[in-house]
C-alpha cells in the first residue's frame, strides 16, 4: 500500500465491528502495518473497555472527534478521544 500511494496515512474505520476477545490482536495488526489510527473499534455501549487497554495505535472512539491534517493528534485521558488540538477535550 505505502508503494502505491507514498505519504498516505492509513486509518482504519471497523465500524464498531470488532468484538473485545479481538481487539489486542487486531490492534497488534494494525500496529505490524502502520496504521495511524482505529475508528470505532466496539460498540458504543463497549467504549469503557478502550480505557483499560494499551494503545498501540491511537483509537477513536467516535467520530465526532476527527483530526485535521497535518495536526498533532492528543487523547483525554478520561475519554480516550481523539482531537485535532493539543488540549484536552472538554
């Protein structure tokens, strides 16, 4: 992928598709790969079990937290959401 399309960053999108028993593994996986980010990895209702795991690879848990490009992402460390600023979101 990086040779087809150099400078491309690579975000994952799975919908809340993945299951808790799965998450570490995929998450490792998409570390081996490069990927920048996870979006919605669980359910909604399952977004608390994403402040009890390692972050191998930045996770947003929602889309209502986007980043802009070229900005340095951050994570509140009470939601675990991303955000295009360097302060916590409120």
């Amino acid at each position: 992928m990086c040779a087809a399309a150099p400078g491309s960053t690579l975000i994952v999108d799975a919908n809340e598709a993945w299951q808790q028993a799965d998450l570490e593994r995929y998450l490792e996986a998409c570390a081996e790969v490069g990927v920048a980010l996870v979006e919605q990895p669980l359910p909604a209702a399952k977004d608390a079990i994403l402040a009890k795991i390692q972050h191998i690879v930045p996770i947003a848990p929602t889309k209502a937290f986007m980043i802009a490009p070229g900005s340095k992402p951050c994570v509140n460390a009470t939601t675990q959401s991303m955000s295009n600023s360097t302060k916590p979101v409120a």
